[in-house]
C-alpha cells in the first residue's frame, strides 16, 4: 500500500521495487532527452528517429529472447544502449570530449558500475566496424547481440535503403559509379576511410552481409525480409542505370 502525501491526490511509492521502476522510468526519459539534444544537427539517417527506432526493435527482440524477457535489469541495459549508442560515433563527432557523453550521463544518472559497464561495452563494440576488426570473435551477452541486431535491421530493407541514400547526399558521395568497385576484404581503417567509395557500393560492402551476421534468432528472421527487399531495389536499380528499364 502506498501512503498519501499531504496533497491527497499524489501517491507516494514507499516499495524499494516501485522506487526502482520510477528511477529506471526517469532515466529513459533522460536519456531521450540526451539523443534529440545531442543528435539534432545530424543528418536524417542518423538522427533521433534513428535511435528510437533501434531502441523499439532492440526492446520488441529482447522479449522474444528468454534469457532477457524476463530480467527488467536486462530489459534497461538493452534499452539504455540501443537509445544512447550513436552519441559519440566518430561519423558526426565535432570535438573528442564527446566520446565521454554517455559514460558521464549512466555516472550521473546512478547507473551502478556493473550496469554501466555493459552498456558502454555493447556501444563501444557494436559497430560494424569493429567486426570487420574480429573484435567481437563470436563472444557476446544476449543484451548485445539484440542491441546490435536491432541496429542493423534499421540498416537494411526500406529503411536502411532510405538512410543509405541520405547518408551519401549528406557527403557528396557520387551515387554510382561502374567504373569504381566495391572493395572486398575490408580492414577497419580501409571500410572506415570511404572517401573514393559510391552510395551503391556501401551496399555490397557493408549492408548485403547483415543478414548473415545476426546474433539472435528474431533478427536474422527480420533480416531475411529486409535482405530481399535490397536485392530486388538494386536489380531494378543496375536495369534502370543501364537504360534497360
């Protein structure tokens, strides 16, 4: 039973688990906060609506995966990660203090250091980047791989197709180009220096390779239909390039 404050319209939690809840509450709430705050200047393919969509795929994948459905603990982790890991990502960082963005809110929010830890760890290896790096070598916790998997479902299919195109105009990037390949066998350093690359080409070096790098039974189930939808854009896509559509 909760007690009524003085103003008998307000209940006030006394329960540590109630407590709990509208702390965990409070800290989502901060947290989207901090995104639109902190990705309001980037160009549509990465802005808010990017973290909040990987937020609601990473939370709907979690609960079809047992061992976090039912761990709120978990549940938060996934969460709090999918909405924060674009701050900082060196695509759109403007200065190297950034980096500390997310590391500084958790601390300030009160996040114990176990928490805190999992969340900066699934952020900090996340990126395709780093599995082109074999950082992530087939070891990973079920909070990271929903995390991730959500993150690169929003990369492919309709979506990820619409983002791809944005990212490209955002950068000047030539459309496509024939007589530039796309590059096979990426290091980091290479797949992160795109400069002589075409939008069309960071199809066949990043996005057509997701669906086989899904961690999680629901994602690469997501992925398969999205995976499709890409293929029959890009067939139609080299007919009509070639004047043969």
């Amino acid at each position: 039973m909760y007690p009524l404050s003085s103003d008998s319209t307000k209940i006030i939690p006394t329960s540590k688990k109630e407590r709990i809840r509208m702390a965990k509450s409070e800290t989502v709430r901060n947290a989207e906060r901090l995104v639109e705050v902190m990705m309001k200047g980037n160009d549509a393919s990465h802005d808010a609506a990017h973290a909040f969509r990987v937020r609601d795929l990473a939370l709907s994948l979690a609960h079809e995966e047992e061992a976090l459905s039912s761990s709120p603990i978990s549940l938060q982790i996934v969460e709090l990660a999918a909405l924060l890991h674009d701050i900082g990502d060196y695509k759109y960082l403007k200065n190297p203090s950034e980096e500390k963005i997310v590391e500084d809110f958790l601390e300030k929010e009160g996040l114990d250091t176990d928490k805190s830890s999992k969340i900066l760890a699934i952020i900090k290896n996340m990126g395709f980047k780093e599995e082109v790096n074999g950082v992530t070598n087939g070891s990973y916790t079920p909070e990271f791989g929903v995390v991730q998997d959500a993150d690169r479902l929003d990369a492919i299919g309709a979506i990820g197709i619409a983002r791809c195109f944005t990212f490209g105009g955002s950068r000047n990037r030539v459309l496509h180009d024939p007589n530039i390949q796309p590059r096979s066998d990426l290091s980091k350093d290479q797949y992160m220096n795109k400069d002589e690359q075409t939008t069309v080409n960071h199809f066949h070096e990043k996005l057509l390779k997701l669906k086989d790098l899904m961690k999680t039974k629901a994602g690469k189930a997501r992925a398969e239909k999205r995976h499709k939808f890409m293929e029959e854009f890009l067939k139609e896509f080299y007919l009509e390039w070639s004047g043969k559509a």
